[in-house]
C-alpha cells in the first residue's frame, strides 16, 4: 500500500499508510501486543483507525477496541522523528500476517491426529 508523507516543510514529520489484515483471526490480543511492542520502541505518536474507531498503537486496550477482523482496512498514521522508521517496522507486522495464517490460506486448526 502506498505511503503519504504529509509532512510540511520544518513540522514535525507525519506519515500515513493503509494495511489491509491479512491473518486469519485479524487483530485479536496476540498480533495487538506485537504491534503495541513494535510501537513502543518508536518515540512517534502512533494511532491506528478501522472503521472510525481510533486507537493509540501504544495501548494493548486502546488497540483492542478498533475490532480489527480479517480483511479490514487499517490505517496507520504516525507523527513524530522516527515516523518513517515506526511505520516501516509496523507495516512488516501487516504484511507477514503478525505470523499467523492467512485469512484465505489453509486451515491449521485440524486435529494433529487426525488422519
């Protein structure tokens, strides 16, 4: 997805990019504490938007409450020294499904005895 610097010449910089979620069972507590631990380590104001809902990307709560499911549109939008480099860390997250499966992929839920 493409990113939009809407950064003014000497403010502060600010960048937004738009994620779709790809992994299975969307943003639920795991793939949420990787982004909240992904986000922490960035001194940018991180927010993340589905469907009108806002969230700081640093509140495992707050991030909760965006009721991310599988194929949502997530937008990202980071505002501070480090926002290029916040958003790039956050889009691997979404792009490698936070390590799970994908929404359309196989299903893993089947019983490891079952032949």
């Amino acid at each position: 997805m493409s990113e939009i610097d809407t950064t003014i010449p000497g403010a502060v910089p600010e960048v937004v990019r738009v994620f779709k979620v790809v992994n299975k069972n969307g943003i639920h507590a795991r793939p949420a504490a990787l982004l909240v631990d992904t986000a922490s380590r960035y001194s940018s104001e991180i927010e993340l938007e589905n469907e009108g809902n806002v969230a700081s990307a640093k509140s495992i709560l707050s991030v909760m409450t965006i009721e991310a499911c599988p194929g949502a549109t997530v937008t990202v939008r980071a505002k501070g020294a480090d926002a290029h480099r916040a958003i790039e860390a956050l889009a691997l997250l979404f792009e490698q499904g936070f390590s799970e499966s994908a929404a359309d992929g196989p299903e893993e839920d089947m019983d490891p005895f079952e032949e």
